[in-house]
C-alpha cells in the first residue's frame, strides 16, 4: 500500500505519535505529557457514541514548559479551559467546551483559528463559537509566529507546500473518524480555512490512493462532513463534503485570497468552492472597522447549518 507524497510530511495509515511530530519542529521545547486520569464524569460527544462515561480513556494532556512560545502548541488539539492535548488524542477523551444555553449537547465541532491567534484566544473563540452554534467545540490549534512568519506560513499552504502540523493534526482526525463511520463538522477561519482546505484534500488524497477508493466512493464517504468556514483564505475546495462558506464583501482576506466576493470575475475560473457548496455573501464594516472579525461580524451572520445549506440565510 502506497503512501502520498504531498512535498511535505507525509500522513501515513495512522496518526502520527506526538514524538514524531515533536523531532520535526525541533524549534520549540521539549514537551512534557502526561496522562490524566480516567474522568468518569465526562460528557459523551458526537465522535464515539460507543464510548461511555465509565470507559473513557486517559487522554495525553500536553503541558508546556514555562515561558514557551505559542509555536509549541502549533497543531494541539485544545479543550475546555484552554486545555492541550497531544495529536492522535481520541477527540471523544477530549473536554470540550459547552454552549452556555445547552449545556447538554452532544453534538461536537472541530474549529481551527486563523493568523496572529495565540491559544488563549483561540479558547475564546471555541467558547464564541460553542454559544452560537449551541453546540460542544474542541479546537486544532494553528499557533502564531508574528505577522510575517504566518503569512510565509498561509503562502506555503497556498501553494500545498511545507509542513504545517495543524494540517496534519486536522487531516489525521478527519480521517480516523470517516474510517470509524462517524460525522464530523469542521469549522475554518482565515487561514483556518486554508488549513482546512489543504487537510481535506489530504484526506481525499489518502482515501483514493492508500484505501484504493474511487472518485466516486471518495465523494461519498466525505458526504459524512459538514464544514463551515469564516473569511477563508482558500479558493478551492475537494468535493464531497457539504460547504457553507461566510464572505464578507468588505473582507479583503476572502476576497482577494480565498473565493471572492459576489459577482464574477476572471478569477473564479481558479476557484471552487466544493460541489453543491453554499456561499454567502454579506457586507458590513471595512477593513479598518473590523471587517474581518469571526466574533464580531461573521458569527452575526451565521445560521443554522441545515439552514444554511437549504439556501435561507
């Protein structure tokens, strides 16, 4: 069975193990993980409806050492209360964060953030984004290394080159819980979005070539994703899954980099933005009055996904 050269790491048959991922970003500090305790008081989530609150598995907690950068966090899995957790962590082992009007819910969300966002406000954004959509959130994390090192960052995603552990933590998770049968929905935001992108093209990539799936079976068994993005920086998307995309005309990110703005232009040529995918545009603020802000103006914007997908925004 063969495996993908993607110019990059390559995503094998299974996850990754944290040692693996940690020899290749040799920048940062050794981490320390340690085991938590089983937690027999856990909600059950939308992942592994077979698990139970008795049978959780101890989760790999990631703890980094004191006055680490964000960049150690660079493609973690984060839970409630800003919580890491190793790559590969069965995301139903994971707290994750609960809406404050359905504390109840089962439902999970998979959210990775955009540029210039450090774990901490990533954890803010997974509660925002817990409390519209009244669902449980858990977060793969795309740290910052400053303005410029993201945006050579977002241009090598662009371009499908370089490694970026977000993508491999994303496109691992993806991956396991199609082959486990199991829904997942993705949310992207910013660059988010283009990670999102590039993970499920990694993912259709792994399903065609290592499991021997047509195009056809491909598309079918990403039908199981439902994914939303915010501001995305991304203009092409596999098909398969069911899209929602938020553009905000007055947005410069997802206009001029990701889908672009409403009506045509010699650009969307380029562009795709998945089979049956629905776009919405909207316009609000500027650039300079925060246009771009997932909390303050894209999350306004949003509906409910079926919603969403029946065209009624």
């Amino acid at each position: 069975m063969s495996t993908i050269e993607r110019g990059r790491t390559l995503v094998g048959t299974t996850p990754r193990t944290s040692v693996a991922r940690t020899s290749e970003a040799n920048t940062v500090a050794t981490p320390a993980v340690q085991p938590t305790a089983q937690r027999t008081g856990a909600v059950v989530d939308g992942f592994d409806s077979a698990k139970t609150t008795n049978t959780v598995a101890a989760a790999q907690v990631f703890t980094a050492p004191a006055g680490s950068k964000d960049k150690v966090y660079d493609g973690k899995l984060v839970g409630a209360g800003g919580q890491t957790f190793e790559p590969g962590t069965p995301l139903s082992d994971i707290p994750a964060f609960t809406p404050k009007n359905n504390p109840n819910a089962t439902a999970t969300l998979i959210y990775t953030n955009g540029m210039r966002t450090e774990k901490d406000k990533q954890a803010r954004e997974l509660q925002a984004l817990a409390d519209e959509t009244g669902v449980r959130t858990i977060g793969v994390h795309n740290s910052t290394e400053g303005t410029v090192g993201d945006l050579l960052q977002a241009v090598k995603d662009k371009l499908g080159k370089g490694t970026n552990p977000a993508v491999d933590t994303l496109a691992d998770a993806v991956y396991g819980e199609l082959k486990a049968g199991r829904d997942v929905h993705l949310v992207g935001y910013s660059q988010g979005g283009l990670i999102t992108s590039r993970a499920l093209s990694d993912v259709a990539r792994r399903l065609r070539i290592e499991d021997g799936m047509s195009p056809e079976q491909v598309q079918q068994t990403m039908s199981k994703l439902n994914v939303e993005t915010f501001a995305a920086a991304a203009c092409t998307y596999p098909d398969g899954p069911n899209y929602v995309h938020y553009i905000n005309n007055r947005d410069a990110v997802p206009t001029l980099f990701g889908l672009g703005g409403k009506g045509w232009s010699p650009a969307d040529m380029l562009r795709h933005a998945g089979k049956d995918a629905k776009v919405h545009y909207f316009s609000e603020d500027t650039v300079f009055s925060g246009a771009h802000s997932l909390v303050d103006t894209y999350l306004n914007h949003r509906v409910p996904f079926e919603q969403a997908r029946a065209g009624e925004f």
